[in-house]
C-alpha cells in the first residue's frame, strides 16, 4: 500500500542490477563479476523494510517543516535538460518515445518506468534516466526529493551509521524536551556539505575498487571473442 502510494504520486523506481565480485575458494581471487540476486522473499523483506524507512523519514521530515526545526534534509532536482534529452533519443531509438512535459512530470517518469519492466531495454534506460537526474544531496534548507516525489525527506533511521541522521535525532530531541529551543539553521550548512562531500567520497571509492576487480577478471578472459545478443 505504501509503495503503491508513493508510485503513484510519482516516486521513481529504477530496480537496477548490482554488481558483485565471486571469488576463488581462497576468497581473494576474483573470478567473475556476477549480478546480485536476492530470494525472492528476502528481496519483499527488504521492500517492506524499506517502504517503513521512507514513511518514517518523509513524516519526520514534515514535522521539522512546520515546527520550523533546524535538521539536514536529502535534497534532489529533477533531470537535467542536456542529458534528458540523451534519454529521451535512446528511448525513441528503441520504441519507446516519452513526451517532453515528462521532464516536469514526477508521474509520467515513475509511469514509464513501470512499462519498462522486464523487457530487455529496461535496464540501460533505467541507467540513463538515472544519469540524468542530478545526485542527491544534504541541505538545510528544504526543497523536496525528486527522485521519491516528497515534498520533505531527510534521514532519520540510521543512527549509527549515518551523520545527518544523528543531526536530526539531536534537534527532534531538544525540540522534544523543550520546544522553546531553536537551532540555528545556519550553522548546519557546513555539516550538510560534509557529509555531502564524504558520501560522495565513499561512492567513488567503492566503484574504483569495482573497476579493480573488473578488470583482474577481463585479465583472465583475453584472446576471447564473444557474440553480442
């Protein structure tokens, strides 16, 4: 019901393939470079799980917006004009044609995406789309997350092992012990771009030891010619 919900205001749901590194017995070799599959009832779990974060998030967020709270809130735009229109000359090159207004539409995008479900092309415009959509970032000031269609999100559920989250636990903490106690909103903005900044960080780190171990496994394949499908 919850994701249904959030579909259908326009939230948008890439569902993209992972990947992941197998090793060799001694677990240090890699060998191949598989995609990541889950159970199909660990994968519901961790929908439902999910689902319960975003509601959390979005309700905590609301709250910080009419008690006019100090906190870190997740912030993302809508696609960007140049690499929107990338996206959009694939999909017509692989039928599948999308109308201009959909770079204003939240629910028009989350529509398309749906259609795309299980067919092969899914993937790569699912990528697209993604890359044209601007990264997601922490401010303190609020100006809605695109990418789920909110009008306020932040991060609250992950304490101990998230930043911002604990940011917001603090002030909701104060704000609940005395609610004549007010942050001042500026002094946010220097932890905002922090964390921005080693989030962003972190990602890169993780895709560089990715690309690593991608071509330690290539290494192991040359000479090979193989048919494209």
């Amino acid at each position: 019901t919850l994701r249904a919900k959030r579909q259908r205001r326009g939230s948008l749901d890439f569902d993209l393939p992972e990947g992941r590194v197998r090793f060799a017995e001694d677990n240090l070799t890699p060998i191949d470079i598989i995609q990541s599959k889950r159970d199909p009832g660990v994968k519901r779990a961790y929908a439902l799980i999910e689902d319960l974060m975003l509601l959390a998030n979005e309700i905590v967020a609301e709250i910080c917006v009419q008690e006019g709270l100090a906190a870190i809130y997740r912030v993302h735009g809508g696609p960007q004009g140049e690499a929107f229109q990338r996206f959009m000359a694939a999909a017509q090159a692989l039928g599948h044609p999308i109308d201009d207004e959909a770079i204003d539409s939240p629910r028009m995008l989350s529509d398309f995406l749906r259609t795309l479900r299980g067919k092969p092309e899914a993937r790569v415009l699912g990528m697209l789309l993604l890359r044209a959509m601007p990264q997601a970032r922490y401010s303190e000031f609020n100006t809605g997350h695109r990418g789920l269609a909110a009008t306020a999100y932040l991060h609250f559920t992950s304490p101990i092992r998230r930043y911002p989250d604990l940011l917001v636990h603090r002030e909701v903490r104060r704000w609940l012990r005395d609610p004549s106690k007010r942050t001042d909103a500026t002094g946010l903005s220097v932890a905002a771009a922090d964390c921005s900044r080693l989030e962003r960080r972190a990602v890169d780190v993780e895709r560089e030891v990715l690309d690593l171990y991608r071509c330690e496994v290539a290494r192991l394949h040359l000479g090979e010619v193989h048919l494209a499908t």
